[in-house]
C-alpha cells in the first residue's frame, strides 16, 4: 500500500514536534550536566535501555498505546547529547543494564535474577517487603541501577552493599 502525501500543514506540525523534542533534550542535557559540575560529581551511571523495544527473538512487542510516547523518545540521542556535554566538563558517563533493577529490594544481596520478585510490586511503581516497608520502584530502580555498576566493577572503596556511605547520590 502506498502511503499518501502528506500536506505542508502536517509536515510543518511532524517538523515542530521534532525541533521541540530536539530542544528539551538539549536543556536537559545541559541543566544535568552543570547540576554534576557545580557540585563535584565526576562520574554519572545511567540505565542502557537498549533493545528495550523488542523482544529476545528480535522481534518488535507491542507496548501499547499507554506506553507509545515514551517508546518514541530518541534515547540514542538523549545518551549522546548527554555523553557530550557531560565530556566537555570532565565528567565520565557509564551506561549499566538494567535487568532486575526495579525488582530487587534494596537491601537484597545482589541485583540478579536469583534475587528479584515480581510479587513485591503492591501497584504500579510501588514496591513492599516483608517489613512491611514501602519503596517507590523507580527510586529502587536508580539505586540498583548504581548497585549494578558496583557489581560489574567489583568496587570495593565504597562496598556497594553499604551505598548510604556515599554523599553525592542524585536519584
């Protein structure tokens, strides 16, 4: 099927959208990267969410309508424009995979599938444990996220499993 021409007005509306997308990344790359300058932090760990758009057989997977607008975000953009600023002020940016991240507790030896369950997840982006204490899901996530980094480096100046040691943690 051939698709249809599109009009100058949808055009001119496809090209703002993309320039608006285009700025925000840009001020938000900028504003993260003088926030890690102006107080000392030299090293930036980020998730890699690569490939988080198919499935292990390579296929795409239909994320639905909920969930389309953040799937369409330019990631590789976002990483490269934030790579970029971040070096030029001397700051390292280590990109981590994010498999269990958000399903391991906190307090959970390592960040591993051996270690995640699903079945702490109370409701959408809350997670309790046997305590009875509450954790915001993405929070945890960024923290694993960092834990993460400390595994496949083998840290140990800080110890990952002692993480409230650390002074500079931007969640």
């Amino acid at each position: 099927m051939k698709y249809p021409n599109l009009s100058k007005r949808v055009k001119k509306l496809y090209e703002k959208k993309s320039y608006s997308v285009f700025n925000f990344i840009h001020k938000a790359s900028r504003t993260i990267a003088e926030y890690c300058y102006e107080n000392d932090i030299n090293t930036v760990v980020i998730g890699d969410i690569k490939g988080i758009r198919s499935t292990s057989d390579g296929k795409g997977r239909n994320i639905g309508r909920n969930n389309q607008q953040l799937h369409s975000l330019p990631y590789d953009l976002i990483y490269q424009k934030l790579e970029y600023k971040l070096k030029r002020m001397g700051i390292r940016l280590i990109k981590v995979k994010e498999a269990y991240s958000s399903s391991c507790l906190p307090d959970s030896e390592k960040v591993s599938k051996s270690y995640a369950d699903k079945s702490l997840r109370v409701k959408r982006g809350l997670i309790k444990d046997n305590k009875g204490r509450v954790y915001n899901a993405d929070a945890v996530g960024a923290y694993n996220i960092l834990r993460l980094y400390f595994q496949k480096t083998e840290k140990t100046a800080i110890g990952y499993t002692n993480l409230s040691s650390l002074n500079k943690v931007t969640v």
